[in-house]
C-alpha cells in the first residue's frame, strides 16, 4: 500500500511509530501536487520550500515527544478563504490580489499547534459563492474522476485534492452545503459542525450567520479527528460555543443499536434522480443492518429552504463585502477621479459576475421598501425551519437524505443556469440556516462512474451520533475506498 492510499490517522500512526518520516510523507504529497494540479487546479497556492521546512521541525518535536496528537506531521491543505499568515489568502478573487495576511485564522493556529503540515492553499468559488468551483478567478477546479466534470463547491479545492490524493486531509467551509456536496461529486467524506462549535475567526465570512469551518478527509474516523482539534470556544469569535468538546474519535463505537433514523420523504420526490435516490435509500438499508430503526415521515418545509437561504446570504454578502473597496488591502483599479469612482471601478474590475449577482442582489433585499417584504420574511422563514427540525429530533437521533439531485455535472452546465445551481443545494442548505451538523458520506457510484453522496443530520452538538453512524456505515462498505482513475472512474 502507497502512503496515499493510507487515510490521515493511519499516516499518523505510521509517522508516531518512526516507519515513515514526515519530510517524507510531505514530499509525497508535493510531489502529487505537481503531478495532478496542471489537471485538476484545485491548489492556488503551493507552499513547497515553506511545507518542507515545516515538516523538517515538526518532525524533530515528534521524535522529542512534543506532538502527540494523532494527526501530527499529516499534510493537509487550506481553503484560501482561511487566514494564513505571510501566506496569500485570495478567496479566489482578483479584488483580494496578493493579500497575505498579517495574522493566522484561529483554525491556522489549532492546526499548526498539532503539527499539521500545511501544502498550500486551495481553489474555490469566489468568496465561496458557487456551487460549482467555477466562479475562481485563478480558473475552474476539475473533478478527479471526470475532468470534464465540476467538483462541487464551493470547497471543490479542497475535495478534488483529497479525492486525487494531493493531501491526506483538507479544511474547508460550508454556507450552504459547500463542504457536503463537493464531498459527494468527489468521493470523499465531508463534515459541516454544529454552527459555534469552530471559530470562524480569520475566515474571511460571506455570510456571517451561515458559514462553517469543517474537514474532508477519507474517513468519518479521520474528521472525527480533525474536528477533536479545530473545535472549542475561541474569545475573539463573539458566535464560538462555551460547550463541552472533544471525544469524538474516542466516541466511534460503530454501535447504532436503539437509535432512530428518519428519511424525509419530501426530499425523494421530482427533482431527484433515480440512481441518487437508490443508493440513498440502500444506504438506509446498511444502517439497519448494523442496529439502527429506520422509518420514513414528512419534512414539508424543504420547499422554503432554497428561497430562505439564498435571500439571508445574499444580505449578508451585501453587507461583508462592502470592505472590499480598494482603500486599505487587495486590488486597487487605476484612473480613477473621487472616491466613489475608485469604489466603482476596484468592485466592478475586481468582483467575478457571480459575486455581483448576489451582491445586488441582497442590495436589493435590504433596501428601503422591500427589507420587510424579503429579508424579514427569510428571517422567520428560517425560524420555522429550525423549529421542524427540532420537532424531528424530537422524535429521530438523526436524519437520512441526498447531498444533491444529481452526481456532479458537466463544466459550464450550472454557470449557464444560475437557477438550476441555486437549485442544487436544496438538501444542504436547511443544515445551515438550523445551524445543524451534516456529514456526506459515499454511498457508491452512478452509471457514469461518478460517486453518490448521503447526508446524515443531526440535533445541535449532535457530532458524536452523525460521526459515529457515518463510521459504523463505513465499516460495512468499501466505497470511501474508492478512488478516481486518470481515465474516470473507479479503482
């Protein structure tokens, strides 16, 4: 077995017990890089001279016995909308430019505290405002198993460089399912935290009530790993929990006896195609096997979510964005007269048409006369929302539903249609706006070769369930396993 077929915790043992170094392991790694990023682009940053002095020390504190923690020396990757210091953080936007950051991202710290080595920075929608990996300025993310094919996004970067095995894990951020759903179209497992439970401090926000930091990784073991050390209260992040973390990896019994999983009926109707819904359900089938209850009932709200969403993020973009106007750090436009011209041109030069789409957009929502009629609206729109998700968790530990209609679609085919790729989040979303925990876990591929997502969700704090019915799922199947050929498809 090659050190790319290992998963993260299994690299880390293999580093702790002195059978592989990580200088080693990190040369592998950029070594990948290279030979896959010209196909794939799902790095916009490759930090090689900086990766391998990193690994060089991280190495001498394991072997000092200074890390301990199971995830020491693994490579990893971060999504360039993460705050690195000394590092370019782009958000895949030509506004933001060569910025680098004058400070680490809380996450940044947690990660370089357990000797994670960092290889570099990765592709994403602009300001993660995309469901495709299209809309980066640095040009389009591939999925590893169809390069014709998006990744998902907007944390394609970081799912296409797992899935291609360019790094063992990679850390994202989901506002609206953009860890889950570039998790599904590329084969890997995906986690979305309780909102608060990871800060969000140094990640540059689009929209400040929705977005989430969580890891892709191979594994529900190894994201259970990675969050034990990215979760807990962080004082400059005024939205971070003060609750209980940690315990999840200990907490992966694999038992799901007693437990009571509900499927959404609502959410397998038009709209969804039939090889998607069919390994959904078969999914359904492996988890009773191994303990849990399974029965179906009605989620009607699911028709509102995607109109809530769409209308509280853009609001929120509208106003986040504002910052980026040229004056203090990014892209500046030249020949400009006043003030209002140098706003003017550095926004419509520097913002990709996505991004001023929903900026005007959530102008629009907000403005004199329709902030009632729209945004207040959205507001309670999604209060009812999480109090049916409450009502379900009444009565289910978790929930069982798609990640997304369709397995990943062709280039060009959701940037022709924006409605069509507003569309596609409707089975994400709703986690957000409940501020809930979702985990996309493969559950096999389509007739096309392409992999197939489930979405587990649970109750608030409820990442210890989701995780542990995620493992126990993949301890009975192999498709996490996979991996995408050079020609498409599995091996």
């Amino acid at each position: 077995m090659s050190l790319s077929d290992l998963t993260a915790l299994e690299l880390g043992a293999k580093i702790k017990a002195g059978e592989v170094s990580v200088p080693e392991a990190t040369r592998a790694a950029l070594d990948a890089i290279e030979a896959k990023n010209a196909e794939n682009n799902a790095f916009i940053t490759v930090l090689n001279n900086r990766a391998m002095a990193e690994a060089e020390e991280i190495q001498k504190k394991i072997s000092a016995g200074e890390l301990t923690s199971p995830l020491a020396g693994v490579p990893l990757a971060i999504k360039d909308n993460i705050c690195t210091k000394g590092v370019k953080t782009t958000c895949a936007s030509k506004i933001l430019g060569d910025f680098q950051p004058p400070y680490n991202a809380t996450l940044t710290e947690k990660i370089h505290a357990i000797g994670g080595v960092v290889l570099g920075k990765l592709n994403m929608d602009e300001f993660a405002m995309g469901s495709t990996s299209e809309t980066s300025y640095y040009g389009a993310t591939r999925n590893p198993w169809d390069l014709s094919r998006v990744p998902g996004g907007s944390s394609g970067g970081a799912a296409a460089a797992v899935a291609a095995r360019e790094c063992w894990y990679a850390i994202g951020s989901d506002t609206g399912g953009s860890i889950r759903q570039p998790a599904s179209y590329c084969g890997v497992t995906g986690i979305k935290p309780t909102y608060g439970t990871v800060s969000r401090y140094g990640l540059i926000a689009y929209a400040s009530s929705l977005d989430q930091i969580g890891p892709l990784a191979r594994t529900a073991e190894d994201c259970a790993a990675i969050l034990d050390a990215i979760q807990g209260k962080d004082p400059r992040d005024g939205t971070s929990l003060d609750v209980p973390v940690g315990g999840l990896l200990s907490g992966l019994s694999g038992d799901l006896t007693g437990m009571k999983i509900g499927i959404p009926v609502d959410c397998f109707g038009d709209g969804l195609d039939g090889e998607v819904s069919q390994k959904v359900l078969a999914a359904a089938e492996v988890l009773k096997e191994r303990g849990a209850e399974v029965e179906e009932f009605r989620l009607p709200i699911m028709e509102y979510v995607v109109p809530a969403y769409y209308i509280i993020a853009a609001a929120e973009a509208s106003s986040n964005l504002s910052r980026f106007d040229g004056v203090k750090y990014g892209w500046r436009a030249e020949g400009y007269s006043d003030l209002t011209e140098l706003y003017n041109k550095t926004r419509t030069e520097g913002f990709g048409t996505e991004v001023k789409r929903r900026i005007l957009l959530g102008t629009f929502v907000l403005s004199s006369g329709y902030y009632d009629a729209y945004y207040r609206k959205a507001l309670q729109v999604k209060a009812v929302i999480k109090e049916a998700f409450d009502r379900a968790f009444e009565k289910y530990d978790l929930l069982l539903m798609p990640v997304a209609p369709t397995t990943a679609p062709k280039l060009g085919e959701s940037l022709s249609d924006p409605l069509k790729m507003y569309l596609s989040d409707i089975y994400t979303v709703s986690v957000n706006l409940a501020g809930l925990p979702g985990v996309s876990i493969p559950c096999g591929l389509d007739s096309k070769g392409l992999p197939v997502g489930a979405q587990l969700i649970g109750p608030a704090l409820g990442e210890g369930k989701v995780l542990n019915a995620a493992h126990a799922y993949q301890q009975e199947t192999d498709f996490h396993k996979l991996r995408p050929t050079q020609k498409g498809g599995a091996e």
